[in-house]
C-alpha cells in the first residue's frame, strides 16, 4: 500500500472516531439536561441553575461550532485539539457549577482522557491527564484560599476543606487522571498494533486471492466448479474461450445441458459409486455450434458430512490434437501404401509401355473396320490414362530430387498462361487474368516442380468452370499472411489463382489435398496432393476458400527465405547444396 493510500485511510478512520466522539457528546450533554430538568422539579429547596445552563448552552454551543469546522474541512488533527481543550473547560465549568471542591462531577475529566486516547496520538492522553490536574488543581486553590465561590447544584454536605484533605483529595484526582491516561494509551496502542497487524493480514489474504484469481483465470486448460448437483458456479477465462459463453451467463444452470455432455449427466446420477478423480473424453459444442473433442478431468471441491460440496472440472481442447494424431496416422498410411504402391507402379509401368507400343503397331498394320477401328481406339486412350495414371502417381510418391536453382517465376506464371491458352482444356468462352509485380520474382526451387505447382492448380480452377468464367492468378509481396488453414508472421510471396466455377462443398474442403480424393469422374485426385507436397518442399503453405455457386480461392505462401525480388530479369543461377530442403 502507498503512503498516500495509507494517510487517506488513517484519515478516514480519524474522521469516523471524531463524529462518533461528538455524537456521544451530544448524547451526554442531552442527558444531562434532562436529569437537570428532573431535578429541579423533584427539588425541595432552591436551585441555582442559571450558572449551569450557561455551562451546558456553552458545551452545545461548542458543539455545533465542531460541527460547522468539520464541514469547511478543518484539518482533523487541528479539530481533535480543539474538543479535548474545550472538553477540559467544559468539564470545569461544570465542576464549579455543582459544587467545586464537593462535586461529584470531578470523575468526567476521566472520560476526557479517554476521548483524547481514541482521536489523538498515544503520548496526548498524558497532556489531557495533566490538562485536567491543573484546572481541577486551580479550581480547589481558588476556593481554598475563597477567591472564588462555586455554585452548589447539589444539596451541600460539610466537608472539611483543611489543607490536607484538600491535598488529598487532589491527589488522589490526579492520580486517577493519569492512571486511567496511562492505561487508555496502553489499550489504545495495543488495539492499534492489533488493527494494523489485521489489516496486514487482510490485505496478505486479498493478494493471495488475487493470485489465486490471476492463476486460475490464467489458465491454459478451461476450469468449471459445480455444486454436488452440476450447477455451475464459477468459469474461468479459458473456459469462456472454448465454448463461448460468460461466467455470469453459466451461472446456476446444470453443466450437462449447457454442454451438451450425457457422459457428465451420468456422472452426476452415478457420483456416489464413481471413484475420483474421474476423466471423461466426449463431443460437445460451443455456442455457436461448432463441434469440439474435450477431455474433463473431474475432482472433488471439498468434503462435507453430508457429502461432496461440489466438484472441479478441468477441460482440454483434443480437438487440434485429435485432428493431429488422425493425420499423423494417415500419412503413416499413405507413406506405407506410397511405398508398396511405387514399386507396384513401376513394375506396371514397363509391360504397359510394351502393351501400348504393340497396340499402335496393330493399328497401323491391320485394316480394321469402323467399329474395331472405335475399340482399337478406346484401347490407345485408356492404355495412354492409364499410363498418365501410373507416371502421376510415381510422380507423387518418388518424386525427382534435383539440386534447386533460382527460377525466375513471373517468367514461368507468363509461360505457364500461354500454354494454358493452347491446351486442349482451354476454350473459348475462359478468359485468363495475369497480376504480377513490376520487379522480376526469383524463386529458389526446382523448374519443373514449380511449374507443375503451377499448373495443377490452373487446370483445377479450369476444369471447375464448365462454361465460362475468369481465372485470375495473381502474385504479391506480403509480410506475413492469415488464412483459416494456416497463419504466418514471416515475410514472403503469396501467390493466389481465383477460379469463378461451382466451388466446393464444405464438408469436401478438408479432403481437398488428400490423395486420390477427386470431385470429378475422370479426375485421378493427385494433382492438388501434388501440389501440396510441392509447397511442403519450399517450406510454404497452401489454403483454399470456396462457395458453392461462387467460385474458388487458393492462396500459396512462399516463404522470403526461397524468394528474392529483383529490378531486372536475371538468368537462371544454381543454388548451393545448403540451399536445398
């Protein structure tokens, strides 16, 4: 706590004593009054009463002038200077008005002292104590020695006003006064140190909670609390992230409908014959109704006689690593498949060169009619797609490993467009868009990987516009790129080819790069994994985005450490061993 946190606070409590000192004033003097009233008219005798109604209307009157300081802002330290002196006075006026040396008043200069221990420092009450021996003191000196006559409120009873009762009686007084000053600043002192070691305490006790909060609000995992019965109790931050919904919102609703978790449903039927902790892998939904994989782990809150109190429940999100190990387990697959099916491949290869060379030789040496002449044909095609099949898939699973040079790729996206425009899937009704930078881009990589890259995703985008459309392919720098199927902070190339055709379905997306995946009949589905795996190589990444009706987007990122941008076209250079992924 700062310094000028802490004087606000002292100030404040100063303040709270001070009002509760003068409320208590006002109660007494109000007191007083009514026992004055009650024994004047209870009284027998002749009352003097006007010397102690100036007293009382003068202590009212002090009051409410503390009252009007108060409210102008007189400093609190000034003004509890200024009640004890005037308590003080007070006090003796009221002595000399019932009696003097015989009131039986002279106790109040005690309480004096103890108002002056709660508003003032500690070593104060011994200037109240001895404040009051000296007027007590005068006021017997100057009635001893008849100086002055005090006013007798009570019936008078005679005393002996010898010196040595005199004597006595003072000093028994002002021994009073500070015996009761050295106690009360005892008490007060140690009920201060006692004050401040719980404010101390307290405050350890709310930084301790704060990092309690701060940790569990700060929590990677998601954190629930439930009562014995599933209602949800409190949430952390982490846990909102993951379904979507606030603390506040949770609040008292039962956690297995809100999440959509039967197991958790039966968790709670079955809690008494389960053994904890307990750990539950199921579906469920956020708000917005997207699918998520989590895993719970469930612990007891706190024990009761009657039962369990409640239960903590710890979530993790498995579904980035569900969707992790399925890929990794299928590119195992695919690596165990890619490697039978290359050498099976490669073994078809060779009788298929020879079967097709056989085929064409017979056609040109037979005369067939019309309908051989069809078979003989469809023979040469489906031999010449099976051959494009088998060169494709060897393509993908052994792919040629040739020592990267610098490529200069707007060359290639121009050459790429003009063999697009003379290609057999070309026609009429397409219209190509080429956007690229006025500096020429080198790209590190093998030419014919790069330009396979290239070309696969033109024919794909070619093939999805049946009747009409433009294929735009565009080429930029970036620095850095985020797409729903990766995100990057690097600097780099983005190279984007936007078809106008049917799109594709959403459910469709995810299998888009997979092998052997295809929308079209003909289509053998390698060229997007292809791609992909090309991509994979320059170390870049590759996403797409797509609506049915639409059209489609794919967008390459090419890191800058594989890209340099020149002013001027440069030859083609051969880059060093280290160079190459």
């Amino acid at each position: 706590m700062s310094l000028p946190q802490k004087t606000a606070i002292q100030d404040s409590e100063l303040l709270v004593r001070i009002k509760t000192v003068m409320v208590l004033r006002l109660i007494f003097l109000t007191g007083f009054v009514i026992l004055l009233i009650t024994f004047e008219r209870n009284a027998t005798r002749s009352t003097p009463v006007l010397p102690l109604s100036i007293v009382l209307c003068t202590a009212y009157f002090l009051s409410l002038s503390y009252a009007l300081f108060l409210r102008v802002g007189m400093r609190l330290g000034h003004l509890a200077w200024m009640q004890v002196v005037g308590d003080l006075f007070v006090v003796g006026g009221l002595l000399f008005a019932t009696g003097g040396i015989e009131s039986p008043l002279s106790f109040l200069y005690l309480f004096v002292v103890i108002e002056t221990s709660v508003i003032l420092p500690r070593s104060a009450c011994y200037l109240a104590a001895a404040g009051a021996s000296i007027l007590y003191g005068t006021l017997v000196d100057l009635e001893y020695f008849q100086m002055i006559t005090p006013v007798y409120f009570f019936p008078k009873i005679n005393v002996s006003h010898q010196g040595a009762f005199l004597f006595y009686t003072v000093v028994m007084n002002v021994a009073s006064y500070f015996a009761v000053a050295f106690l009360s600043s005892i008490l007060t002192h140690r009920l201060r140190l006692v004050k401040e070691e719980l404010e101390k305490k307290q405050m350890q006790m709310e930084h301790l909670e704060e990092f309690h909060q701060r940790v569990i609000q700060q929590m990677g995992n998601g954190l629930m609390t439930t009562d014995a019965q599933g209602r949800i109790t409190s949430a952390n931050t982490a846990f909102e992230g993951l379904f979507g919904y606030r603390a506040v919102e949770l609040k008292n609703r039962y956690c297995y409908e809100v999440l959509a978790l039967d197991p958790m449903r039966e968790f709670f039927r079955m809690q008494n014959e389960l053994v904890l902790p307990h750990y539950i892998e199921d579906e469920s939904r956020n708000r917005n109704g997207e699918p998520l994989l989590v895993g719970i782990k469930i612990s007891m809150l706190s024990q009761v006689e009657s039962g369990p109190q409640g239960y903590i429940c710890v979530f993790e999100d498995l579904t980035e690593i569900r969707r992790m190990e399925e890929k990794v387990l299928q590119n195992e697959q695919l690596a165990a498949v890619g490697r039978f099916s290359a050498g099976l491949a490669h073994e078809i290869r060779n009788p298929l060169a020879s079967l097709s060379g056989s085929i064409q030789y017979l056609r040109e040496g037979l005369k067939l009619d019309g309908t051989n002449q069809r078979l003989m044909e469809i023979v040469l095609s489906e031999t010449e797609r099976l051959n494009e099949i088998v060169t494709g898939f060897l393509s993908y699973s052994l792919p040629k490993k040739k020592k990267p040079i610098a490529v200069d790729f707007t060359k290639l996206l121009e050459d790429v467009v003009s063999l697009l425009k003379n290609s057999n899937e070309f026609h009429s009704s397409l219209e190509l868009a080429l956007e690229l930078p006025p500096e020429r881009v080198m790209i590190e990589s093998d030419p014919e990987q790069l330009k396979q890259m290239v070309w696969n995703l033109c024919i794909n985008g070619i093939q999805a516009m049946d009747k009409e459309g433009v294929l735009k392919l565009s080429l930029c720098e970036v620095e850095g790129h985020h797409h729903p199927m990766f995100s990057t902070r690097r600097r780099g190339l983005l190279f984007t080819v936007e078809d106008q055709g049917k799109g594709i379905s959403e459910d469709k997306i995810e299998l888009i790069f997979d092998p052997f995946f295809t929308t079209r009949e003909e289509g053998v589905g390698l060229g997007l994994a292809t791609v992909r795996k090309i991509i994979e190589q320059l170390g870049g990444h590759i996403g797409l985005t797509s609506e049915e009706g639409v059209g489609t987007v794919f967008e390459v990122f090419l890191p800058q450490e594989r890209a340099l941008i020149r002013g001027s076209d440069s030859p083609e250079r051969e880059m060093p061993e280290t160079a190459a992924s």
